[in-house]
C-alpha cells in the first residue's frame, strides 16, 4: 500500500508538472529590440489586450550599434522575434540572408497588409521583388531652425546654399551659431550632395553602387562645402564641432545658441513641445537655384531575424504595430505615421510643414549610398566628414568610397 502511494504521489507531481507546462505553453513570449519610449509601451499594452496568447518584451535598443547587436543575437541562434532597423537599410542584412522574406504575410488575403502602407514607404523595405522590412515611420532628414533667432536678426529663412552661408555668416557675426549636428549622424550633411547628383543626372546610379565614386563631382563639392563651414566656425561649437555630443548640441539648440539643426524628423514632436522659442522646418538649401530637391525618406521599420523563435506572432504583432490603433500611438509621440488611413490625422504644424517638404515637382526621391555596404555605411555615418575637414584631401575620401564600393561588388 506504501508504494502505491509513493507513486501515486510521483504520478500526481508529474501530472502537475506537465499540467503547469501546458499551461505556460499557452502564452507565447516574443521578444521586440526596440525603444522602451511610452509609445511603444502603449502599442505593446494594446497589442497584448487583444492578443492575449501572446506577450511582448521590449528589449531596449542601441541605435548606435543597433546593426551589430542584431547581426550578434541572429549569428548565436539566439535573435530577438521582431527587431527595429532602418527600412531603406535593410540590405544589410539581407546581404547575409539573416532578413525573413515578409512577402507572404504582406500580400496574403489580395495585399490587404501591404495595401495599407505609403507605397513610398513600404517599399523602402524592399530588396529586388520582396519586402523584408516594415516602415512604421518616415524619419526624413529635417533642417529645424529657430524662427525667433532668425526674425529678432532680420534674416530670411535661405532657399540656396550660397544664402545659407550668408545666413550663418550673419549670425556668427551676432554670437550665435548657424548650424548644429552631433557625432556620430554626419550621414545627414549629404543630403546636398543628392541634391548635386538629382540636378546632374547620375542620382540613380551613385546610390545603386553602379558609378565610380572617384567622379562623383556633387559629393566633392559638398565635403568641400562642409570644410568650409567647419573652417569658418558656423558649426556648433566651433573648434570641437566633429565631436560634439547630442546632448551637447541639444542643449544649445534648446538654449537658443544654434540657428538650425540637423536632425531626423522624428524629432518634430519633442521640439514643438520643449523647445521656448517657434520650431520651423525648413527645405535644405537648394544647390541649383530652381533646381531639382533630393529627398531621402528613411524609414524607421520593423523586421523579422530569418532564425527568429516565433515569425508568426512577430508578424501578427507587426501587423498590429502598423494598424490604426498602433500609428494612433505614433501620432500621438510627434512622429509622422507611414499608412495611408493615417496622413490626415496629422495636426501638428510642426509635422505637416515636414511632409509639406515631401511634395513638389521638383523632388527627386533617392536611398543613400550608405545601402550599399555596412562598410560604406560606418565610413559614411561615421568617419567622412570628419576627415575632410581635418585635411584629408577630398580626392582621397572618394578614393575610399570608390574601394568599398568595388569590395562591395565582390
């Protein structure tokens, strides 16, 4: 009788066991490398109330090594289940085969999911015929200025370049410094170069990797534009300008000591709302006066590690991300939505001055150089601009360009 229950008992422990297995069985975990800001939160909290099978947890991102920690989790066979990334950067990691094609659940049911999307931004996140990234939000690469600075010293907002170092002529001339950008996003001062390459024709094939970079003239009249502000002192704070800190370059945008800003438009919101003087958005400069406008829309988007646990529930909580109630959400955070049903919502006019530099026969829409390798892409972000305006000849920066882009085609 003993043994029979000292077993009854090990079979009642087993049952138990497998009993609370089941049970935890029934809710899936998946894991989201992305910013534990509210919004997300948010969307994670409604995401989780209708799906109740399945939990998320948020795995705060590093956007400055962002690629390297994703390419780490997915190499270990340990990835997260859904992982932000630039959507027009996506390459980088379909290059490697590490990106799940996300083809099947877009177009499924007639396209439905895809047919959701601005077509402009949805495809940001496409490699030849199939999509492996998501766009939730358009960052677009924004100049932010300071309309009381400008209105207290009787300065137009410039329309050329040739007006903007006017500009930055007249108020470093009042103590104030014309423009600020921070380490480590120099990506940003290109985008007169496209301007340059949208007005000479060869915008197509430089961002394709198709173009020796040695002949790149608008990309060597812009390095040579940016020494030049760099020499002159118009960029914050002067003689340390190549190592400014963001921290350090908001706190004399917020101070009023910086004239414009560099910055991704995803900023807007957090601008209008903390800034004590008015927030404008203006277009970059033109370099051709009535000239075509290079616009580069990045993408911030979400896609799915080709080893990831769980692609259907990420795929489903993507899909959620993206809906109405989740773009709800990134209205709400001053961030500009990427789906159709959303664009006019918009109420800021921070924001609808950013997508007003969007439209017009003269935009020239482009993906960076960066897309056509991560070395092209850290030399780029990183390192270019920096050399230039410490003296290595110009020459010799494409030089580099034109060895990763060769390495690239091999």
């Amino acid at each position: 009788m003993k043994k029979v229950l000292v077993w009854l008992g090990i079979l009642a422990l087993v049952l138990g066991t497998v009993g609370s297995a089941f049970a935890a069985g029934d809710v899936t975990t998946i894991r989201f490398y992305g910013s534990d800001a509210e919004y997300n939160k948010n969307i994670v909290a409604g995401f989780e109330a209708a799906n109740p099978g399945i939990k998320v947890e948020i795995v705060p991102v590093d956007f400055t090594n962002a690629e390297q920690v994703i390419k780490t989790g997915i190499a270990s066979g340990n990835p997260v289940d859904v992982s932000f990334f630039w959507g027009t950067q996506i390459s980088a990691f379909t290059q490697s085969d590490m990106a799940l094609d996300l083809t099947p659940y877009l177009e499924a049911n007639e396209s439905a999911w895809k047919n959701t999307f601005v077509p402009a931004l949805i495809d940001g996140g496409k490699v030849g015929d199939k999509y492996y990234a998501v766009s939730y939000q358009p960052v677009i690469e924004t100049i932010f200025y300071n309309k009381d600075l400008f209105k207290e010293h009787g300065i137009e907002v410039p329309t050329t370049w040739d007006e903007y170092m006017a500009a930055c002529e007249q108020f470093k001339a009042a103590g104030v410094y014309g423009i600020g950008n921070w380490s480590g996003q120099n990506h940003q001062l290109l985008e007169f170069a496209y301007q340059y390459m949208a007005n000479d024709g060869t915008l197509e094939v430089y961002t394709a990797g198709e173009a020796d970079f040695t002949q790149n003239v608008g990309l060597a009249k812009t390095l040579e534009g940016w020494k030049y502000v760099y020499d002159n002192g118009y960029w914050y704070p002067g003689e340390g300008a190549l190592t400014s800190t963001k921290e350090q370059t908001q706190a004399a945008w917020y101070q009023g000591r910086i004239a414009t800003l560099f910055d991704a438009g995803s900023n807007a919101g957090t601008y209008e709302t903390e800034c004590d003087f008015e927030v404008g958005v203006m277009k970059f400069p033109l370099v051709q006066e009535n000239g075509k406008y290079g616009l580069n829309v990045v993408t911030n988007a979400l896609f799915i590690p080709v080893n990831a646990k769980y692609p259907d529930e990420a795929a489903k909580f993507m899909e959620y991300y993206t809906s109405d109630e989740g773009m709800t959400h990134i209205i709400a955070s001053g961030r500009l939505p990427s789906t159709l049903s959303m664009q006019d919502k918009i109420e800021s006019p921070v924001l609808k001055a950013l997508l007003e530099t969007t439209t017009g026969e003269n935009v020239v829409g482009y993906k960076h150089i960066q897309n056509i390798s991560s070395e092209m892409n850290a030399y780029v972000q990183n390192d270019m601009i920096g050399a230039v305006c410490t003296g290595t000849p110009v020459e010799d920066i494409l030089q580099q360009l034109e060895d990763y882009r060769l390495a690239a085609e091999n």
